[in-house]
C-alpha cells in the first residue's frame, strides 16, 4: 500500500463538511505532521476556514477515529531520535537539517517528525515530498 503525505489542503478538504465524495484513487495510507493540523487550525481560529472551532474538532477527532488519517506528531522520544547525528565516522552532533537556519520553524519541525529512521513506517519518498514543499503561510 502506498503511503501519501497530504498536504494542508487536503487535509481541509478530509475535515470539510461537505467532503463526502467517494474516492477512486487506489488505496493509500494517508500522514501529516500535527504541523498540517496545527497550520488549520490556526486557520479555523482567524475566520479564514469555513468551519467552527466545534465542527473542526469534531471532523479531526472522526479522522483520527477512523484511522482515515495518521498524525505524526514530535514526542521526546522522536526528538530525541531525529535531532542528531550519530554516524560512527564522526564526533555525534545536531543532524544538519535540524540545524538549517534559513527555513521555517515548521519546515524543521516537519523535517524532525518525518526524518526515516529504523522506526519509521513510511519510506524516505515521503520526507522527500515533504522538504520540497514550501511551509504554508498562516
């Protein structure tokens, strides 16, 4: 099963009342970072999505009820994982993408939830989709 990494408006469309259009893609196991959920739900909080912070919270919670949707999200643990560099070859530090000052906090954040690791269930596509996106503006 292929895994797809959606995109902040794809993720508003999957929590949009009216999204009841069946869908003939083939199957896919869908992910986003709690970014793309923290991202609308900033949105929601300004007026600028069409739904009630009530609405919202309840299409998010059947999302994840239903498994429709995974959130990935930064515990200690991933952080702790993902924020350094340990190859054996040199002396262990900050992983250079953690440490990219010329991007975004989100994009660094994404980049931490996403980096592939011996845990990761999802294939190095996704954390390259994911970089080659640009972080939405809020």
């Amino acid at each position: 099963m292929k895994t797809k990494l959606l995109t902040c408006d794809e993720l508003r469309k999957r929590v949009s009342p009216d999204d009841g259009a069946a869908d003939d893609a083939p199957p896919e196991t869908n992910v986003c970072t709690i970014a793309e959920l923290f991202d609308l739900a900033e949105l929601v909080r300004k007026g600028k999505h069409e739904q009630l912070p009530r609405e919202f919270l309840a299409a998010t919670q059947r999302l994840l009820k239903t498994g429709e949707v995974c959130i990935e999200s930064l515990d200690l643990d991933r952080l702790h994982r993902n924020m350094f560099d340990d190859h054996r070859n040199r002396r262990p530090g900050l992983w250079p993408p953690a440490n990219d000052l010329t991007v975004s906090v989100g994009k660094t954040v994404r980049r931490l939830i996403l980096r592939v690791s011996e845990v990761t269930w999802w294939d190095h596509e996704v954390y390259e989709e994911m970089d080659r996106r640009a972080c939405p503006q809020r």
